[in-house]
C-alpha cells in the first residue's frame, strides 16, 4: 500500500518546452541509422545489462552518437528536452526498441543536436506532435519530523569524467550479494545508479545533491517532484525498495547518467533458485518508506505540466 499523500494548495511546474519554435527542417545528422534492435540475450546470472547512450556535444566523441536498445519515448526526451511524463502517446513508446547510430560536425551545439534528432524522428518515424498544458499529480520532496538522516559525502572525484560518471561492471559474470544484488564497484566518482531486480529495486547514490535525487525520483515516478529540502549538500546513500507505484521506466534516461549500467532480470537459468532472486522473507518498502530512511518524505501536490502529445507515429521506421 502506497502512503496517503496528502494535497495541498495548486503549485506550477515550469516545463522545458519554451515557446513554440519553427523547427530547421534543413539541419540534419550527417549519417544517421535507424533500426529495431534485436531481442538482448542474458547472461548466466539471469540478467540482461544495458549500457547508456554514448556520444554527442560535450561528450568525449562529439560528433558520433550511439543509442543502443532505446525506446522511442527516451529518444522524444532527449530531442523535446521533457521529462517522461511529459509525453502523452501510444503505450508501445516505451516498450518498442531501436538502435540509432549517426554523425555530426563535432561543433554541434545541444539544441542544434536535439532539432537534429527531432527531424529524424519526424523523417524516419514520420512523427508530429502538438504541445497542450494539462493538470498532473506532482511531488514535493521535503525534510521529515526528526530531520535529515544523510551521510555527507567525504570528497568529490575531479577530472573530465567525474561528473555523473559510474565504473562500468567488472568483465565476465557480476560478483552477487547475499541479498541478491550485483555487487558494483563504485570507486569515489560521482554518480546515481538504478538496478532493477524481480519485484526490487536499488539506488545507489555517491556525491548526489538533493536536485540530484528529485530529478531521479521524476524520472521513476513519472511525476513531477521538486526538491523543497534546503539541503545544499551532496550525499551518499543507498536506498532497496518495491517498485510498486513506480510509473517511470526504472532505468537512465538519454543522455544524462553518463556511463552508467542498467539491468532488467528475464527468467533465470536452469538448475535451482537463480541468484537473482529476493532471500526469503524480505519485506522491502516502497519508494516513499525507502526515503523516511533518509529523514525525507514525499508530499502531494498538483502540477500544470506542458506536454508533447503524439498525434502521428510509426512503430516501424523507414529504411536509412
């Protein structure tokens, strides 16, 4: 059960959108394939590991991109600069997956790239959209009664791939946890990673401010959530919870996790109980009693959100 969230006066979130803009139809992706990506197969523990979007301006390879197995809504995001529950189309956007490689000048600027990606997506997907404001539940992200139980972080990792940046997993099969988690070695960079498990879930946090963690919590709850903390700090904490209520897609979204790993369990392997699965007798909280562990809670408010609406979209794309 989900705690009463309680509702308090009307607050107004500004949206990303901007003012209705002509879009340059003649800036374009030099090169630029589209395909349905092939169905991942999983390792020997069960699992399927995913690694993020690489590439692009202010990337280390500025003028390639490559999208591996992403879904169309992640792509509308990156290209309209929204969050996920700011696009309202077909349930199959966030199921249907693609692989999207393409090149640009390596001087491309992030709004030219996003009217590049925008222009593919109308030219392969032959997509239009319209813009409209609409009411939606949102949150407000606070300190609870008895205060912040936070853990300040001890340093911050310098360098150019500090920022946001995870170590990738170890080659061959992930070390497991006795509580049936891949164990991940996280290093001292900065960073925010979500794992997902049968029926569980996992954030691992290192250097993360409060904004930081509102915008994760966007993400997965598909709302609005606004960090009203006052903490300006930055933190480490792990926080294992049941995605029950959780309407994000429980994984990075495009573009602004750098190289951080996503996971998603299929059925596992012959032969016994596979490693993967929860140890008996776990009782986890949800997102909302995961967070009291921290001293924080999440209030209920309501949002007037712009969204992108999808009034024509193909799930197959054109031929490159």
């Amino acid at each position: 059960m989900l705690p009463a969230i309680t509702r308090t006066t009307l607050i107004v979130f500004i949206g990303c959108l901007g003012q209705a803009q002509t879009v340059d139809r003649s800036l374009t992706f030099e090169v630029a394939s589209v395909k349905p990506a092939a169905p991942p197969s999983a390792n020997g523990r069960g699992m399927i590991m995913f690694r993020p979007p690489s590439g692009g301006p202010g990337s280390k390879d500025p003028g390639r991109i490559s999208y591996p197995f992403v879904s169309l809504k992640m792509l509308l995001m990156e290209a309209y600069n929204v969050k996920n529950y700011q696009i309202a189309g077909p349930s199959w956007l966030d199921t249907e997956r693609f692989d999207i490689n393409a090149t640009m000048p390596p001087d491309t600027t992030k709004e030219q790239f996003r009217v590049m990606l925008q222009n593919l997506l109308a030219d392969r997907f032959k997509l239009t959209i319209h813009r409209e404001t609409k009411e939606l539940p949102a949150y407000v992200l606070t300190v609870a009664k008895g205060g912040p139980k936070l853990k300040e972080s001890a340093g911050v990792t310098t360098g150019a791939d500090a920022d946001n940046a995870l170590p990738p997993p170890p080659p061959g099969q992930p070390t497991m946890g006795p509580d049936g988690f891949p164990v991940i070695p996280m290093g001292g960079r900065a960073g925010l990673f979500m794992m997902m498990m049968p029926g569980r879930a996992r954030m691992i946090a290192q250097q993360q401010t409060m904004s930081d963690l509102a915008n994760r919590l966007t993400a997965e709850l598909s709302r609005p959530v606004t960090d009203a903390t006052g903490l300006t700090g930055k933190y480490d904490f792990t926080l294992t919870f049941v995605p029950e209520g959780m309407g994000g897609r429980m994984g990075p979204p495009v573009g602004s996790m750098g190289p951080a790993i996503g996971s998603v369990p299929v059925a596992p392997p012959s032969g016994g109980r596979g490693l993967e699965q929860p140890p008996e007798g776990e009782n986890l909280p949800t997102i909302f009693g995961a967070l009291t562990q921290l001293g924080l809670k999440l209030d209920g408010k309501k949002s007037q959100v712009e969204l992108i609406v999808i009034d024509r979209v193909e799930k197959t794309p054109s031929e490159n």
